[in-house]
C-alpha cells in the first residue's frame, strides 16, 4: 500500500497518510422495473442521509495511488496484441462510427470483471463522485436528511444553518421534484444524486406539505455527514451507546468527541453499535482501534500478494494522545464488514472486548483505488488483512462471544407490493401476517394467504391508527405499519439488552 508506515516493532507507527474509502458490499437491493421501492423497516434501511449517495459498505479502505498518466511508455504484453487489432478492426470497419472512449471503457469493464472480484471495479462519473463522497462524508448539498417512507419520499431531518433550513424546509415534507422533474418514482439514490452538486450551485427542490407543493430554489453548501450518533442507554444511564454507521474521514473525531460528550453525561461504560456498517477508511478504522487498545499493540495485518506483511500498531500516531480506557461492548451482525471488522477484532483480541450479536460479514481484502483523469478510477484488490492473532475472516467473518439476533420480523425485506387483498397469496403477504403479529395482531397461521382472519387483523389495524378502514393494504397502512415496526425495534433490542447485561457484571 503507498505511503503506509514502516513496520517498526519497537515503537508506535506514525500516523499514515493513505486516504482509503469504502467498498460496495454488500450490494444494495435493486428496484424492480414494475414494482415501487420495497417498504422496509430496519432502524438503518428506513433513513437516508439526502445529500450524498447510499452508503453501501464492505470496504476496508484503500491507498489512494497517484493518478495514473495516460501519456507513460507501457511496454504492451503480447496477450495484448489481439486487443489492438480488434480495437483497429472496430474503429476502420464497424458500419457506423464509435468513439474509442467508449471502447477504452468497454475494455477496461472486461478487465475487471474477468478478475470475479465484486471489489475491483472501475467507477465513472457519478459511480466515482458517490465513493468520493462517501470517503469524505463531505460534499455539495442542501443539509436535509431523506427517507423512503413506502412508496413516497420524505425528509426526516434537517441540519441547523443548511440551505434546506435557510429555505424552509421541514422534517416531514414529502420531496416532489428536483430542478423540476419529478422524484415520485425514484429510489432515495436516484433523487440524491439529483440533489447534489458543486458548493455554489442552485437546486430547485419542490415538496409537498399539506397537500400544497412549493417550489424553493437553494444554493448548494458543503455538508459534513454526522457518521457517529450517542446517547445515554435508556434503561442504564452509566452506559453510553455509540452507534457508527461508517468508517469516513470525519468518523474518528466524531467518534472521540461522543465518548467525551457521554463521559460528562456520566457515561462509565460504552456500548459501540457495528450493526450494518459495511466498512470505509482504514485510517479511520486505525485511528478508533488504537483509541481502545495500549500503545503497541497489534492493530491489523495486512500482507501482499508477495506475503510480505505489514503490521500496523496502536500508538500516539493514530489516536493522538486519547484513549478510552473503560470497559466496552461492540455489537455486531450480517452486515458489519471490513473497517468494523478491523476495528471488532482488534479490540476483541487485544483487549478482551466481547461481541455480541451475530456473525459478521467477512471481508479480508484491501483495495487500492487509481484516478484515472478527473471523471474514473479503478479499484483493485491488492492485498488481504489479517487480525491481531493472524486469522484471516474473509468468507467467514467474526463469531460473536454472545449471540443476541433480532426477532423474525425485523429482518423482512420489505414490500414489493402495495396493495394486498383478500384471496392473495404471496411472500409479501407472508411479511404482512410477520409484521402485524409482532404489533399483537391476530393473523392466524403464518402462510402467506390473505385470508379473513388477515383481512380482519388489517381492519383493526387500520381502525387502531385512524385510517380508512378497508381490509385492504395501502400506502398509508404498510407506511404506518413500518413507522411502528421501527419503534419496536429501538425497545425489542436483544442485543443491546445482552451488551448493557454484559457491561454490569
């Protein structure tokens, strides 16, 4: 990797220079082409943070290499030549005219793909600006935080000071349009990438709010993405809960700033949430894991394809003086990846700190990224990590010490269907009886048929919450229902209970 320190056993490394960013797994759901967005309820799927792309994980980090120069000699490999003589034959003799960027881009996709690495990939244009943005956690936005709420798309949230405020945008609008074409149909990606731009730039973003749509025409600032959210466990107000939803630039700081904010709060013991953070920065991953363990102590092995490996090690080069120094649980699940697995394991193994949940994803790769121009960049694999003790989790991921899963119903996919009625037989339908009955709803057998027990159990729910009563699914009904499923699952926490149970031995 370049610029990584030197492996010196003796002493602290110094802090390294490498800017890693995060890699895309696990892979986010895709829309169907005739079915609207799935209604989900998972206390991460539900809210969106509006101004940058969906943060989709699994990366460990990467060196940033220097941009590569299209104007070096490379000496052309003979298993090359075919692809020149193909490229000649296309340019001179296809019937109409193709442009050789296209064909370069074409190959360079093939390239990657042949590796059957979903970690190497080549990222153009808006595929390269999310991931740059992602690895900042800082771009052009408005400063409003977005939700897909069923089928619509609403603001949850909006930051003090932001355009979205100086605008008068408010939680609970629902967002229409951007620049004047319509987002009603889109995924929250799709109206995201819409929403940002250049610090400077105007967006004009139409919401609805009391069935009246207004227009506002805002100037694009630089947001900075809070990436760590803190508070007081409810139940046991000596322990202080950090939730990290990704390894970015700003995370480490953020990170020492909520266990300083918890600590005057009366925080004696901390809880650090992993659950689905798919990964990011390997600075940033460092920077945390030296904060919990002593000066010299094994943070992460990364070694090449050569076998030559690097040791990284906790010290005052990574966390600048500031450590922890209190008793910690991490919780964990499918979709802590990479970053929190470093993070996981180094404390897990150099200082006993138990996980608790369920298995981790399992992702032991490095990635390296190369600019190629202003507007690509490549992704390759370069390299595997090790844990403290040696063990490479690639495909295996980390076992927790106490197992702690959510309930049933909180890993529903979601609804791909909207409206459900009597006589219908589906999956979705079999999610509908799931979800009502952890609400306390009588559904009968649990079998995918919507029959009149169902209908009866929709009736009362919709009667319970003041909505239409039909028998039938609707917008309002599953949004509602996702709405209270997402409740349940802040209180319905076995794993959190089991960490809080831990800490009070």
């Amino acid at each position: 990797m370049d610029n990584d320190p030197e492996n010196k056993q003796s002493t602290p490394e110094p802090k390294p220079d490498p800017k890693p960013d995060p890699t895309p797994e696990p892979t986010p759901t895709q829309e169907s082409a005739n079915k609207r967005a799935p209604y989900r309820f998972s206390k991460w799927a539900t809210a969106v943070i509006a101004v940058v792309a969906l943060l989709v994980g699994g990366g460990l980090g990467y060196a940033l290499h220097p941009e590569l120069n299209p104007g070096d000699k490379l000496a052309v490999p003979p298993a090359f030549y075919k692809v020149i003589s193909t490229y000649n034959s296309i340019k001179s003799s296809y019937y109409k005219p193709v442009s050789s960027t296209k064909l370069a881009n074409g190959a360079i996709n093939g390239m990657m793909e042949s590796l059957g690495d979903k970690f190497s990939t080549y990222l153009q244009d808006n595929d390269k600006k999310d991931l740059d943005d992602t690895m900042s956690a800082s771009f052009g936005g408005i400063g409003a935080t977005v939700e897909q709420n069923g089928t619509k798309l609403t603001v949850q949230s909006v930051q003090p000071a932001s355009p979205a405020k100086k605008a008068g945008i408010r939680a609970g609008d629902q967002l229409m349009a951007v620049n004047g074409k319509s987002v009603e149909k889109q995924s929250v990606s799709e109206a995201v990438t819409k929403i940002r731009g250049k610090i400077g730039t105007t967006v004009k973003v139409t919401i609805r709010r009391d069935n009246a749509d207004q227009t506002v025409t805002m100037k694009r600032a630089q947001i900075t993405q809070a990436t760590v959210t803190s508070a007081l466990n409810k139940t046991d107000k000596s322990v202080g809960v950090i939730t990290v939803a990704s390894f970015s630039d700003p995370t480490a700081t953020q990170f020492e700033n909520a266990v300083k904010k918890l600590r005057k709060q009366g925080a004696k013991k901390f809880i650090v949430d992993l659950r689905g953070n798919g990964g990011g920065e390997l600075n940033t991953a460092l920077r945390m894991a030296s904060m919990g363990l002593k000066n010299g102590q094994t943070i992460v092995k990364v070694q090449d394809r050569a076998g030559k490996t690097q040791v990284y090690k906790a010290g005052k080069g990574y966390d600048e003086g500031f450590k922890i120094n209190a008793p910690i649980a991490i919780l964990i699940d499918g979709n802590s990846a990479s970053a929190s697995e470093i993070l996981a394991a180094a404390w897990h193994q150099g200082a006993g700190v138990p996980l608790i949940g369920s298995q981790s994803y399992g992702k032991g790769t490095v990635q390296n990224v190369a600019q190629l121009g202003d507007n690509a960049e490549v992704k390759l694999t370069v390299a595997k990590w090790l844990t403290p003790n040696g063990t490479w989790i690639n495909h295996k991921g980390l076992t927790p010490t106490i197992k702690a899963d959510y309930p049933a119903w909180a890993k529903i996919a979601g609804f791909a269907t909207v409206n459900m009625k009597l006589g219908d037989e589906s999956n979705d339908v079999k999610s509908l009886q799931t979800s009502l009955a952890a609400l306390g709803y009588d559904v009968g057998a649990v079998n995918g048929y919507f029959g009149p027990t169902v209908q009866a159990a929709v009736r009362k729910f919709q009667q319970d919450n003041h909505l239409p009563v039909t028998g039938e699914t609707n917008d309002a009904t599953l949004t509602k229902m996702i709405t209270l499923l997402s409740a349940k699952l802040q209180t319905d926490d076995a794993a959190m209970d089991a960490a809080v149970k831990q800490l009070d031995k």
